[in-house]
C-alpha cells in the first residue's frame, strides 16, 4: 500500500512506522537482540511499541512518552492491593531520549468467553470506573463509561445483594489510607480486551497502567 502523499511528502501513517523501525533498532541493539531471532515478537499500538522475547517485555513510547517511574509506583500500589499486574524490573531511556521500561511477561490469553467476564467481573471493578447498569458492561470490547467507583459499588450493592460483603471491603479500602506509600486505589483507565489475561478462567492479569489516574 501507498503510504506517500500526492506532493511527495511522507504521510502520518509511515512517518509512524519509520520511527518504529528507528526506535526498534535502539531497543535491539540496548539489549543485544536480534530482529532476525524468531523467538521475538514485536507489536505496537497508537502510542508505544511492545517488544517481548524470553519472559520480559519493553514498552517504548511512540506518539507519546510512557513516564515508567509512575507506571513503575502504579503497578507497585496495584501489586500491594493484591491485584496482578506485571512488574517492572527496569526502567531506563534509549541513546536519543526515549524513556522504555521492562516488564515481566505475565502467563495467560486473553479471555474469550462470556462466563469468564462475569466470573471476574466484579474483581476487576476494584481498580477500574464502570457503567453501573451491570457488574461488567454487556459490550465487552467497547471502553467502559467513567462512573465515580464508589458510587458504582453503592449501586451494585442494591442489584446484587449476594456481594454486599465483598462491596463493604472494597467501600473500606477506598475509603481508608493504606498507608503512606499506598494511599490510593488506582484506575486502570483503559480496560478492554488486549489489555486483560485470563488463566484458567481466572483473572491473570491486566496490562497497560499508562492511562492509570489515582482515586482516594
């Protein structure tokens, strides 16, 4: 496909992508990986790009720089909280600037069927804003409203009297200091498919805490 425009400029879509292909080369050469090596994959979104080979992962910003420090106290806080999330075991910049982190990979896929949102539906509540009409959204691969999580639970616990001892723990926990270092619960900010692993029909782990905000 062409990506060139009628005057001869480069177009959005592949000045994009000969960026990546700048900052892929960085990121091979900072860890002495090799493009060529096929137990390598790459992906990327609109505003980083992923590289995961041999149980870690680099996220390197694209469109917009990734701050791995706050992700880095995010992902500590939701760890803290009981809630899987990977860890980041460094964080650095590449020789022009760009900020990168590494992850841990988290085992998982991500999750295919109805039941398994309903089964950790309301676990995932814990860390993210939802429409209250349900535990989950009926449309899984559309991004939740933004509701206030409080009064979300509130709600749910008029509609689902069965988890009326789970939602009083979770009201305490938003509600009360943890301590110091970990006095909020946070948001995901963008919960939706990719970003979520199921394993074994379990929640496994959720991905992304870029678009994460704090919530007292």
């Amino acid at each position: 496909m062409n990506l060139l425009l009628k005057n001869g400029k480069v177009s959005k879509e592949q000045s994009k992508f000969v960026f990546s292909n700048t900052v892929i080369a960085e990121v091979l050469k900072q860890f002495s990986w090799k493009k060529s090596d096929s137990s390598l994959i790459m992906t990327h979104g609109n505003n980083c790009l992923v590289l995961i080979r041999d149980g870690l992962v680099v996220r390197v910003g694209i469109s917009a720089n990734i701050n791995p420090s706050v992700e880095k106290e995010i992902m500590d806080a939701a760890r803290f909280a009981n809630f899987p999330s990977p860890r980041i075991l460094e964080i650095g910049a590449l020789s022009s600037g760009i900020p990168y982190m590494v992850c841990e990979e988290l085992p998982g896929e991500q999750p295919d069927q109805q039941f398994q949102w309903e089964e950790f539906g309301f676990k995932l509540s814990h860390f993210h804003s939802h429409a209250t009409k349900s535990v989950f959204p009926d449309e899984s691969f559309t991004l939740p409203e933004r509701k206030n999580r409080i009064a979300f639970a509130r709600e749910a616990s008029i509609k689902y009297p069965q988890l009326t001892s789970q939602i009083d723990e979770f009201l305490d926990e938003l509600t009360c200091k943890k301590n110091d270092m970990h006095s909020y619960v946070p948001v995901h900010g963008d919960l939706r498919l990719p970003n979520i692993l199921s394993v074994r029909n379990r929640l496994g782990g959720v991905l992304d805490w870029s678009d994460t905000v704090p919530r007292m």
